[in-house]
C-alpha cells in the first residue's frame, strides 16, 4: 500500500490497524524550536475518542498519544516527531467470523480484492481508527499555525442543514455541545435526530463546515497544487467523505460573474468572499471556508445482506458500538486535516523568494 | 512555483504562459510499447480550443501539438515525453494597461504579492490556458487506459439543472452540441442560456458530470491517497472549480445508512451505487462518477471595479473575446484529468502484489 | 528535518534518538502477501547490536525490535508496516555535561546551527543508532527480493586491504570472524590490528565491499535514478561513509575503452564485469558489486580540542565504550541499505510495461 | 522511464533523445525575482558542446537553448522555467544498420530488455547529449547561488594523476586549456595523452574533482539526504560516472581518528578538512571538495565484437566522431550537477525553521 503520507514538506506519514498493537505516525519536516502542549494534543485526540458523549459510539478506548522522538525539553528540533497510541483492547475481540465476510458499503471487498488478504479485525487499516494519528499530527500543526485559526463545526444531520453563515455563528459553543454545532438551538435538532436514527438501529449522514481564519496572503502552489485542491484531497481522503466545496461552492455555478466576482477594498481585501479566500489556488488573505459532505455510517442496527468470500450472500446484522452519526466525531478530523494542509503550505511557501 | 506536476507514476509536469513562446509539458512514467494515436490527440486538443463554436471565445488559436521526444516509429519508448504548443498570436497584443490593475476574482493580485512580480500578458502562468497541456497528456494516458472510458458532460449552465441519471444519457450525443450535454433538448435550453448572458455582457458557471465505465476493481491507494481524493484533487486544480461530489455526493449526507449502502451482487458487483465505484478509496468495479462546480467566468463585458497597484480603485471593463461560459470547453478538461488520475493509479496498483 | 525517507515505491521513514524513548519506523509500500521471517529481522538487528563481539563496543544494548502493523498472521497485508526499537538504557546516563560542547567532526556543531537546538543526549539524531532502524527495513526488503542475494563484507580495516576479488573469496566465511571479513587470514590481521589502534585509544577507518547476486536485468531508471546512483546515495548516507565506487570504479579511470568494454557473450552476459552489473544505469543481469569507504570513528579516547558554545576551545576526552573500528558493525547496514534499493528498484520496474 | 527529474524544491525535468526534435527540460521550484543572465546560460552550454577543440569530438553541433517560460523582462517570474535544445543534425544520420546491434559495454541491451524498444538513433535517451539539459539547469542554479562558487577541473587523465590539492592550483587556468585541468604543466601532459590515445583508436577514462565555495553553514538534511549523498547521487547519475569519494575520501579509511578528526578554530572554522565541509550530512561551512571517476568512452576506433538481437555475435567498428576522454567536456556537466544540488539544498534549508 502506498499512499499514507500526506504534505510536501510537513509530512505525516501513518501505520497502524484498529485491532493491531498500535497505531501511530512520524511527522516529518516540522521546523525546529516550536514550543509544544502536549495536553493540548491530548485534548484534540479526546474531541475524537470514542464514549465521550451519548450520541457517539459507547466503546472506551482512552487513545493515550505517547511520544517518542522529535521533542526535546518541550520544544521540537527539526528531528522527525514519531508518535504511537497503544491500542488498548485490541486482544478481548474475536473477529473470526467476519473473516469471509464482506459488508455492505465498508471497504471489506476492496481491501481483499486489492491485496489478497486484510487484517479483518474491527476493519483493519480501513477503520476510521488511523484517522486519531491524524488528529495528532494536526495538533501539532495547529501549534506551527500561529494566529491562524482553524474551526469546523457539524453544519448539517441528515437533512437538518443549517443556513447560516459562519460570520453570524458562535465558535465559542461547539464544544458546548454533544454534536458540534455552532448554534445551540440548531444542536438540540441535530442531537434529537440522531438520538431517534439510533433508536431505529439506522445512521445518517451529515456535514461539517470548516473556517481558517488570520490567513497570510501568498499560500498555495498555483496549478496542480491549488491550496483549495489540497484542502479537497485532505478531506476526500477523510473515511465516508463524499464531497468537498468551498467559497461559493455548488452554489456558485448557479450564479453569473458580475455577482460573483469578489470586488476589491482598497486594502486589497474584498467586499465580498464568493472566491472563498483563495484565488487562482493562493490564498488572498480572506477567510477560507468550505464544507464537506459524510455520508452515513454503513454499519447498521438492521440485518442486511452481506457477501461471503465463497461468492454466497447472507444476512447479518451489525452489532457492537457504532457512530449512529460520524459528524460530532469527524470535527476534529476536519481541522486536523486542514491544519495539516496550511502547515505544509506555510513551509512550502518559503522557498518561493530567495 | 513548485506544484506544476501532477501523478506518482504517471507524471505530468507542465510549464508556459498564455503569452510566452510556447507552453507545454513532459510526461514521465508512460509504459513502452503502447501504440500512440497523434490524431487523437490532436483531436483532443481541438475539443478545448478557442473559435470551436459560437458560444464559446472567438479568439483564435491553432494550438498544434508538436511531440518532441519518447514516441518513436508510433510506439512510446518508455523515454518522458515532451511536447510543446507554441503560442502564435502572443506578440501582437499590448497588454502594458493592465500592468499595474489587478482584475477582481482573477489571480493577478495572488500572483503578484507572492511572486513580486508576474508575466501579466493574458493572464501569464495563472490563465486556464496552461491546461491545453493537460488535455494532451490526457489523450495518452486515454491511450493507455485500454477498455476504460471516461466520459464527461454539462449537466448544469447556471440554474439549468439536469437530473437524469447518467445511466438514461445519450453519451453519443455529447459532441453533436455546442454545449457537450448528453441530451439534446436539455443542450438546447443551455444554449440558449449562454448566449442570453453573453448578450447581458455577463457571465455564467455550470456543472460537468463524469463517468469512468469499466473500471478494473483494486485501483487506489487507500488512505491519504485514496482514489476519489485523487480525482478531487484533480478535478479542485482545474482553474474555476469550486466543488467535487462523487457518488451520493452532497446528498448522500442527507440519507440514512440503510438506504444508502449498497447491497451486493453475489459477483461483487452492487444492487445500487451511492459509492460512486469506490469503497474504502479503492475502485470497486463499479461506474465511477461525479460531479464538478464551474464558478463564472470572472471576466464580465461590463463595469466593474479594479484595484491598481497602488491601492487606488478604478473602472475597467473587460474587453477582447472570452467565454461567457467555461463548461462547454471545460468537458475535455475534465477527462483529460480523470485520464492522468486513473493512469496513474493503474501503474501504481502494480507494485501492490509481486 | 527533511530526508527522513528512504525510496519511491518501497520507502522507509524512521524516527528516533539515541536516548529518546525509542526509535523506530514505518516502511509503506511493502507488496502484500509476503510471509514474513520476525526470526530473520531481529537476527539481522543482532549482527548490529553494540556487545556482540571484543573488538566493538561494549555497550549493551539488546535492540529488540517489536512490529506494530503491517503483518498479520505471518504475512504482509500490503498496509504500512510499523516497528519501533525501545531505548532501554537512555535513563541512566548524564549528558549534561556534553550540551554545550561540540566535538571535533561529530555532528554536534552542524546540528545546533541548522536548528538552532539539539538532542545532545549520545549525538541523538545523528547517532548511528539510527541504522538500526535501516537494518531492521532492509530485513523486509531482503525477504521480498526472492533469489537476488545481497552479501557485504569487511575488506580493508585502514591500510589493510584485500585486493582478493570476491568470485575467490568465502561468503560462508564472513559471520564466522568477529570483523566480517571474507577470507580468515586476513581476518586475523584486521582483529589484531583493531585491537592494538583499540589500545592505543584510537580508532581507524576500513572498506565494505558489497556483492548483489542474481539479480534480474532491467533494474534501475536511467536517467537520475540510475541504479548504480541510487545504491550509491544509500551508501553515502550511512554514518561516517566518505565514498563509492561500484565495477571497475576510480581504477576504471585510469583503463582504456578497449581493456574497459565488457565484451557479450551470445547469450548476452559479458566476458568480463567492468561494469559492475550496470549498463546506462540498468542492471545487466551480472552481479553488481561495489565498495565503500567508512572514515575513523570521530570519538578517540585522546584528549583532543573541543569547540565550546561560548566559542572557547577546551580540552576534552572521550569516554564511554566506543567502537575502535566501525565497519565489522556496518556490515549489515551495508547489506540493508543494498536490499532497500533493490526492493524499490524492483517495485519501479513494474510500472515500465502495461 | 520514471527518474528524469532530479531536486525536491529547486526540481529539473528532463526529455529528449539524441536525435529527437529537441531535447530541453522544465525547472520547477526557481525562485521568483532573480535576474537572469541568458548569455551565461548559453556560454555554459558551449563549454560542454561538441566541436569546441581539438581533443574532443569533432562533430558540429550548434546546441543553442531556447526559453519558452517563466523568465520575463529578465526575472524570474516564479513559474516553471521551461527550455529546449533543438536537434539540428538529426536527420542527416542514418542509424539502421544500429537498430538491431548492442554495443558491448553500451546501454543499447538493458534498454531494449528492459523496454522492449528503443529509439536506436544515437544512443537515444542513453546518449551523453542529454546532460546539456543538465547544464542548461546548472546554469540557472549557478546564478541562484549568490557567493557560493562551484568550479570542476580535470584532475586525471588515464594514469596521469594529479596530487596537487585544490588550494594550490590556479583555477583561473582552468578554461585556459583544452583538457580543464587547474595546472598549465599537467593539462599539457594530459593533453598529449589524450591525442595519442586518439591515434590508438582508443578511449581513456578520467577523473574530475570539484570544488564548492562560501558555501554557508547548515545546508543538507541529515539522515538519508545528506548533503554529501545527494551530491554523490547527483555525480552518479552522470554518464560515465563509476565513484564519487569527498574530503577524505577512500584515503580516509586508511587513517586513525587521532588524524582525521578536524579540530576547531574558535569562529567553528576547522584547522583541517578531511570532512570535506560537510559534518553529519551537513555543511559546515568550509569548502565543500569531491572527486568523480569516468570510465573511458565505450565507442573506440577499433574492432569489437557486438552482440546481435538474434543472439549472434558480430565483429563491429566504431564509426563517426567521439570523444577520446570525456573529461574536458564533462567539467561543466559536474559543476552543473553540483549547483543543482546546492540550489536544492539552499530551498530546503528555508523551512527548518519558521
């Protein structure tokens, strides 16, 4: 497999299964001399944990990250920055008979199509469990970011989908509430609904939303490695994402060019942000946003057909503790991801004047 | 400027300005011995250019390809091979005015706080004429790509939105309208459209729908690399681009885990195909297909506001021959870049086994 | 820090100083389906290990290497294969001493003005421990290469130098001498000289010469990444090499074209093996071999001049248990490195043909 | 083919074979807003050209570079910088009688095994006439470097070697004499040499040091891409190219420590250089030296016997102009090498720290 690295210059590479010994990642390319919290990446990886609130999955795993190189009396050294969280209750489960099965909508088949034999465990490598290296390096990212600001927020459940621009939003109360929104009343919606999904054994889809604030003017590589491009593939690569649109996004192909175009202040700043804060693939000092679609869970309360690997189907119904809703959890996710992109594009804009 | 590559195997690497000497590219990592149609290329690049149709730019360009090296007696050799287009009516336009004016929604300012400087001649390296360069190397990987076909369309030109399903489309009909929809009658209504906006001196966005129909199933790399982060990514670089869905896509974040998985065939195929032919980030034997959203053409034939260099505000209005809709020419585009993008996944899935 | 990743399809990043918690790894790009030897691994690690002999240091170090991923049930999964080796004696030791001292031709200074600070703790970055990691990858990378044979051994330790060609010398001999040489005479005389310069409280440099058998012809991409390039960068970027030279190498240039040119046999071998088992950087099915040259171990145990960070010099002496001699240890470095490059090498050239 | 791309910021592509259209490259990653001199580009080129004296082959070729983008009024623009070298007297040969010989000691056999064709004209992509691309790059890299100063000279002709170290030879004498050697007396000597090998009918290898000054402190990324091993890939992926040794060198493994070691004056300067100004991967700031060995020319003037792609073998003669040694032409294909890979390190030193 290749494939499990992602930046240019801030690079996180990543391993790990859900049910191996551990996963974990090395981050390759941080500059030197950055002070790090590490309380703080412990608290972004426990915005994703599993059994932090009643609308996510019941499981306990505590994700405890634990260093291993790159950080010297609190501050990086330009050396890489391994990292590894134990993977606590790995061996209690017995997989054995999904071995030969392959779930509806879950990577199962690919996976065994591809490589000829999986980790079946709990997913393997296809678990959305690699995505906690992610929130790791993302924190560390964060802490390189200086002023810019990275914040996502659940804009959307199944179709409860707020219409409200993140200018008119309070980022102070997503972590107020069990489903990330940034709107209370929308929340209360939100986390009914998903309380009535779980209730009928089903799981549903949703949308995250994600602002950079305090962008410096100049970042993005223009043709291939547009920064929106990069901000597209980060989070396509995030497990169940199905779209990705940022500025004007969809809407925007509906619209005509004189209302479209951003005019300039004088400043160099516009009037209006349709360009969503990048233009021709550089940021332009303006807010970024954009939002990203998760489709629903594919492990379902309900019996489903699945195919056996002797080419039979059979009925079989998900059990354990799932997500009946991926939005709360993915959050985290988003910024990470995003914080890593902007990380790599600060470091990759360095180069572009002697 | 890094980021004017793109692919791991399959690498296209491109370079020129709308107004230098030539622009062009070097491909490397095309496999030998595969038998190379230059007609069809050319006919590729026919598809794109300016003065095809009469709701397209009238400006007139030739853009003749020229192979320089790694196609010998009518076979590629394996050796990179280099083309170039060379730029024939570059000298006689004086474009000294807009020097110092950067154009609202262009990525004049961008270019010009990153770099310092800029070829401002039509655009230089930032005009979506650099992507002439991608439809050709598209054409090869097409070349390569044997049974697999890739096909893109106009589903939408403004609020002229098409519902129907791909699979009821007429592909064969794509090339018989100016517009490149799949659908006459619904080409008709488009048509009209954008000669309505061009008529008002404006301009309007659109979608392009695309479909890649046998699809060998193993094809992606499935963490950050997965297949559909790819083709997003791709898809995100092409300049005007504001969104990518694929499969449920956007909608699919409205629907419930139940309805939306895909049951399977005891051949592995699928019942359904909300995952768009991938799972996990693997190609799943099933038609992959997507969305991509087209913001307005920024030039409008109308007053607008433009910032001067040194922070003044003045009129300008745009002038000499442009699309008043980019999706018609944009279709190759498109499937030139699915092109690159599932070439390259196919040289990369065969180091997976040994 | 950049260039912590070794190849381009099997690639190799570590992690890890000599005193941090542990070092470490993650190869992606493994082909799946491979069963794996663990035995193998950490007998390879083992003819690294400080304490394994009397003429090398006499630390101890037990270097158990522990996989986190990647393998599953004895064999490959194609997924990222994570190890890390635990630092188990990083505690005890002080190195307060040392933080502000930079020994002569050691890393230190280099490192504290590039990054501005460093992990003083036993050279940590730049300490050859870091090649335990390599050994342990290049222990994969040996079991995916089938047939092809990588052998190195010692032959010259300072001015003891076997001009023995390796067709006359005893493979089988090698791990049977404490300094791994090919021939056990002139194994003696390098134990005995390493031990008097050990006396002395010197160190002294030697010559590894390495052997690549059965090697399939159409290795290597012959432009930049010609084979005999890339085998020479791995070996360069071992600790403390100063040269490389692969075939007839710096004595080739003082040959005539006409001695020089390795005449064909029919069947497209060649008479003689000037070229090393490369032609136009593509192997040529003969054996490949080369030499490199490993510099005196920098810490003697002699007082010697020390630069100090307030830039005074003072007198300082090395202590602490040290190797006289570095080759008889970077044997399997050697070997590793070689399998690394041929494992890549054979993963690239899967791409040249449909 | 992948590999025809070398450097990771500061990034040279090439295309093109011996007698294609054109040869030529794209330099992606140039800084923006660096004054360009296109006359130094083009002399740098004739300094490598055929034709150029008596010693070197006499074939006629104007080899003038053309730029196609990224260079505008005299700067740098930051975009790809892309160039070509049009093929003028590719037509007049006729090579078929080639088409189904190997030439011993040529590429001619691993290309066609490993591709399955080849453009047989010249050698095609094989040839030695790619590297003017090379030095078509150097020469822009030159200019990026500000003070640093990269200067090669012939150093040995056959068994003609001088000892004499780089500090007391005349390096303005260098471009004085046919041969590049650093020493009036010795290019003489070589000279000769050179004339009568050519009336032998035979080639003669060679080998060229290199020298690299004010060169600052901290460039190089210090485990797999040390500074030194990217400039021993980089000398490697020449044509020709057997060994690369720095500082000390192959002579360094016959010394003790106690000798080696360079010890410090109180500015970090060091009382000797056996490191060749570079510790730990990195430079340290005093000159940089290596050494590079050729091999003799493979085409001589005499009788050889060739294999035939039916399996024969067949008595053959070199025919047409080639150099007797290639040294004196290769001295500004080293230096370009050199520069590119200063040029590199320069950009990659930029984001270690923020």
């Amino acid at each position: 497999m290749a494939g499990n690295t992602y930046g240019t210059l801030f690079k996180l590479t990543t391993f790990g299964e859900s049910h191996g010994k551990a996963i974990g990642g090395i981050i390759d390319g941080c500059p030197s001399g950055l002070e790090i919290d590490l309380q703080f990446v412990q608290s972004e990886l426990d915005r994703r944990k599993p059994g932090q609130s009643k609308i996510v999955t019941q499981r306990k795993e505590p994700d405890t990250v634990d260093f291993l190189s790159g950080i010297f009396e609190g501050k990086t050294t330009g050396t890489p920055i391994g990292f590894e969280i134990v993977n606590t209750n790995q061996k209690s489960k017995d997989y054995a008979h999904i071995k030969d099965t392959f779930r509806p909508s879950h990577a199962d088949y690919t996976y065994d199509q591809k490589y000829g034999n999986r980790d079946y465990r709990g997913g393997g490598r296809s678990s959305a469990r690699e995505t906690a290296s992610r929130v790791v390096a993302g924190a560390i990212a964060k802490q390189m970011l200086g002023d810019m600001k990275v914040t996502a927020y659940v804009s959307a459940v199944g179709d409860l989908v707020s219409e409200i621009s993140y200018q008119e939003l309070d980022f102070g109360c997503i972590e107020q509430n069990d489903v990330r929104c940034a709107d209370s009343a929308f929340a209360k919606a939100c986390e009914e609904k998903i309380k009535a999904i779980r209730k009928e054994g089903d799981t549903i889809g949703g949308v995250i939303s994600c602002v950079i604030q305090n962008v410096p003017l100049g970042l993005g590589e223009p043709v291939f490695d547009k920064l929106h491009a990069e901000l597209g593939k980060a989070m396509l690569s995030i497990n169940a994402v199905k779209g990705f649109e940022y500025g004007s996004g969809f809407a925007g192909a509906q619209m005509k060019g004189s209302a479209h175009n951003d005019l300039f202040n004088e400043d160099g700043s516009t009037q209006s942000n349709q360009s969503g804060g990048v233009q021709g693939g550089i940021s332009n000092g303006m807010d970024i946003y954009f939002k990203v679609a998760f489709k629903p869970v594919a492990t379902v309360m309900q019996k489903q057909t699945a195919l056996q690997k002797d080419g039979t189907l059979s009925e079989m119904q998900g059990k354990g503790r799932h997500d009946p809703c991926v939005v709360p959890r993915a959050v985290p996710i988003v910024e990470a991801m995003a914080a890593l992109v902007m990380a790599d594009f600060v470091l990759r804009d360095k180069s572009v004047r002697l």
